[in-house]
RNA sequence: GUGAUCGUAGCUCAGUCGGUUAGAGCGUCAGAUUGUGGAUCUGAAGGUCGCGGGUUCGAGCCCCGUCUUUCACCCCA
C-alpha cells in the first residue's frame, strides 16, 4: 500500500498550527463581534446555479463541481458524450460545487431568509472555501476567509467602518498594513471619457497589472484587447496620476468632469475620507486606481490590504456591491463587506515571527502515575482538578518516572502532581513546578488553590 | 489552463563518470540513573531513493509517463 495523502493545495494543521490559527480566528472575531456583527453559517456546497456567472469567465473555472450522486450519466444526451463536450455535458452530471467565496452565498442566504432579518444585517461568516486554482506561495485549493458584511445600507459609513475594522484587526496582531481604495464608479467614469464606457473590465484588467509590467506593457494590452489609440492616449494622464490622495482626486474631478457616474464616484471617495478621518485611522490609506479586483459585482469602493515588508498577494479585500442580492430576485439592497484571508495572514505573521509565544495552550497538570491504590488516588485527585477548571491529564500507565516526565516536558506542561506510595501515607502530594524544576509538598486542596491563584 | 521546477530515514540534507551492502546531523527509542524532564555519554532502530514503465550486464543518478512541491503567467485571499 502506498503512502496516504492529500488532494493538491489542501492541507493538514498539527495542534502547534492550529493554536496559531484559532489565535488569528479569535482575533478576527472578537473585532467583528466588537464592531456589533452576528455570525452565520452556510453550507459547504451550492446549487451551481448559484455560484456560476458570478465570477467571471476565470471564476466558472475555479469553481470545483460535484458530480451528481449515483448514476450521473442517466440524464446526459450521446450527442454530447460523443463530442467529449464538457460544457453542455456539465449540466447534466453535476449541479452542485464547492463554495468559491463567502459573499455570493450570503447574498443568497440574504433572499431566503429576508423576512427573518432586520436591515442593515450586519453578518460574518467564517468558513474554508475552495478555488481549483494551481497552487503557490499563498495560494491553497482550500482556504478560510474571514467576511464582514452588512446589507441593507447605502451608508458610506459602512465603507469606512470596514476600514476601520481591518485596521483594528491588523494592529491587534501586529502586522504593519497599506490599505488600498479604489471605486468602481471612477473606473467606469474614466471608461466612459475615454470613449470605451463598455470596456471597464479590460481597462480595469490591464491597469491593475501598472505596477507590475509597467505602462508600455499595459498599453500593449489595452491596443490587443481592441481598444483604440485614441482611447489609450486619453488614458495615459490617468495612469500617470499621482502625488496625495486629495491631490490626485483634485486633477481626476477634472478629467472625469462630464461623466456623472466618475464625479459620484469622487464624492463618494471623498466622503469615506472624511469617515476615516473621525474614526482616527492610522494605517497608510492609498488612493489606488489600478485596483481594479476581477470579482464583477462590486459597484462602489473597492478596497484591499496588503503586509508592508513581505511579498504576499493582498490578504484582505472586499467592496461595496449594490445588487448582488438582485441576481437572487430581491433587488435594491445594497451591501458592502471585506473579508480576510486567514491562511495568508498565517503565512505573514509566520514569515515576520509575529506569532506570540503564548498561542499554545495545552494541559497545566499531569498527575503522575504509580499503578495500583496510588493510580486510583491519582484519578480522583485528576477529577478533583478538573471540576476546578483545571486543564489536567494522569500518565495512562505507571511507567518509570524518567518515561513520564518526558513526555510532560515535551507537551511542555508547566506542573507534574505525584502521588506515590508515600504521598498516600501522608497526604501530602508533591508538586514539581516543570519550569523552575522547584518541588513541594501541599494537600490536595492547597495544591487547587494554588493552582486557581497562579494562573499560569 | 500555459511554461518551468522539486521529490533520498520522522526532519534538514550529502550521495563523484551509471558500478559492491545508499550516508551524516538533528529527532526517536533503550541504557548509564529501580521515585524526577531539559545537559552529557554509550548503543539501537529507522529506506520500495514519490509512483509506474523503459534503456543497460548494472539505475538514487539516464529516458518517458504520472502524482506531489515550489515558481512565473492567468487570476486571486
């Protein structure tokens, strides 16, 4: 038999990895609860209709589908079959898949349960999701995401709130952040001025990969993907833009100053400025038109964070998206929300050491292990510490001490209880603090009381 | 989906031009120490060289396929 394993991009977490994990879910969710949001939860499948088109072209790829239980090929015509013709064959053997992100299943979740909610909802919702995508360095066939959102609102206060959130969080745990903002209503604008108003994803595409490949590759870009010289040439001020970010909305309000929906854009940015302003926010805030973000329901403010001082992909991103809820038949809500990547936050927080050292929480006392009427004390002095809250284990069987005192340091417990023959005689047990490797006799209750008071 | 890349003990890695029985450090286990962990010393166990096929008298090493890892593109948390 060959060595078990695992599909591509998923992954194992030892208990080391874990505690670092829950520390970075407890952080998240104490904020989100802080900020007064409630938690759901949606299933890990979902009826394909649902998921498919709200992606993109790229994201139908991603999404993995599950085949139909039992005979799949029951209702699939030999037409296709013969032809190998994957698309139309789709339908027929698979109408579930994998959820892809934890905002299309909201919005979803939102229309099914409208009469239950009381607008603004604000929810989040931490759950794995899946993408089929090749692996890399902060990429995973399964990850977990981290969603706020809140529907129900055209606030601007929401957009800033959401800020204002990832900056709670990313200061709790220590990692120094540039928060990105962007709005989908500029990039329409600027779309519309240049003449291309039915090209924003192309124009968005390409203008997003700026500061990688550089404005002559972009411009190449643009030209293959039909557009014209004339409308590259109006672009070239916008992709020049620069200085602050009240700089750089001065010189677009007069580019954009015939397109309605780019001047509303801008009065929207520069309301959540002035939010972000009263709710004190410290971290960089960057005016960053070549966020652009693939996912095509977002209408508004599109934001995203990156860590300073690592190359990572983005780690938190969201937006406001004015009717998503509309493609599940209940138009006109609005919604706004981020979400946290928490596997790439891990992977931060593991490449800067910002892990502290405390994140592993394992058991305080082990009682020690004799055998026969001293086993039998141990168990109920181990209950006795239990019922006190205590987080304890007894050695399993009355190995030599040497064996039993290994295996306490290496789970690094902090206190070893032994309870020999002599002990019993007395009844006085002897405590070995593992740290200082002092050792003293107390009573069973004084050894519980001492324990409840260190809290270590 | 396109193009590269990696895989040898639990971990990190050596392994010469294709040549006998594949090595080291760390870790593990046992003992030195029969009621006391970490340090030290002694010893031991541990391998289908990712998997499958091929070339060869002979393959860890060469060839093909496949899976996995990592990376770039695409896209994204």
């Amino acid at each position: 038999m060959s060595a078990p394993s695992i599909p591509k991009g998923t992954r194992d977490f030892t208990p080391v990895e874990m505690a670092r994990r829950n520390y970075i879910f407890d952080t998240i969710r104490s904020v989100f609860m802080l900020y007064g949001y409630q938690p759901i939860e949606t299933p890990a499948m979902e009826n394909l209709s649902t998921l498919m088109g709200k992606y993109g072209e790229e994201g139908d790829k991603l999404l993995f589908k599950v085949l139909n239980s039992g005979d799949f090929l029951a209702g699939t015509d030999e037409k296709s079959l013969l032809a190998r013709d994957s698309n139309k064959l789709l339908k027929h053997v698979s109408e579930k898949g994998l959820r892809y992100d934890l905002t299309v299943p909201f919005a979803r979740f939102v229309v099914q349960h409208r009469n239950d909610i009381v607008f603004p909802f604000k929810r989040y919702q931490i759950q794995p999701v899946w993408r089929a995508d090749r692996p890399q360095k902060g990429r995973y066939r399964e990850f977990y995401q981290c969603d706020v959102d809140v529907v129900g609102s055209n606030s601007l206060i929401y957009e800033a709130e959401m800020a204002r959130i990832a900056e709670d969080i990313f200061q709790r745990l220590g990692i120094s952040v540039i928060i990105k903002l962007n709005n989908r209503k500029i990039l329409a604008g600027i779309a519309e001025v240049i003449g291309e108003a039915g090209r924003i994803t192309d124009i968005t595409v390409a203008i997003d990969k700026l500061e990688k490949i550089g404005l002559a590759a972009v411009n190449d870009e643009l030209r293959q993907k039909g557009l014209s010289d004339e409308a590259v040439t109006n672009l070239q001020p916008i992709l020049k833009l620069q200085g602050s970010n009240q700089q750089k909305l001065e010189k677009l309000t007069a580019i954009l100053e015939h397109s309605e929906t780019g001047l509303k854009g801008i009065e929207e940015m520069k309301t959540v400025f002035s939010y972000l302003d009263a709710l004190k926010l410290t971290a960089e805030v960057q005016l960053d038109l070549t966020l652009a973000r693939g996912l095509n329901y977002y209408t508004g403010a599109i934001i995203e964070i990156k860590a300073r001082d690592i190359q990572m992909g983005s780690i938190s991103g969201g937006g406001r998206y004015d009717d998503l809820t509309g493609i599940f038949g209940m138009p006109g809500v609005s919604g706004v929300g981020i979400s946290f990547g928490a596997d790439r936050i891990y992977d931060v927080m593991h490449e800067l050491s910002l892990f502290p050292e405390s994140t592993t929480q394992t058991t305080r006392v082990m009682v020690a292990n004799f055998g026969g009427e001293a086993e039998l004390a141990g168990l109920s002095f181990l209950y006795r510490l239990q019922k006190a809250q205590i987080s304890s284990e007894m050695y399993p069987e009355p190995a030599k001490m040497k064996k039993q005192f290994t295996y306490a340091d290496q789970k690094k417990i902090p206190f070893i209880v032994i309870i020999g023959s002599e002990e019993l005689s007395t009844g006085q047990y002897q405590v070995k603090n593992m740290v200082t490797g002092e050792q003293q006799k107390y009573s069973p209750a004084e050894i519980v009381a001492k324990l409840l008071g260190l809290n270590i």
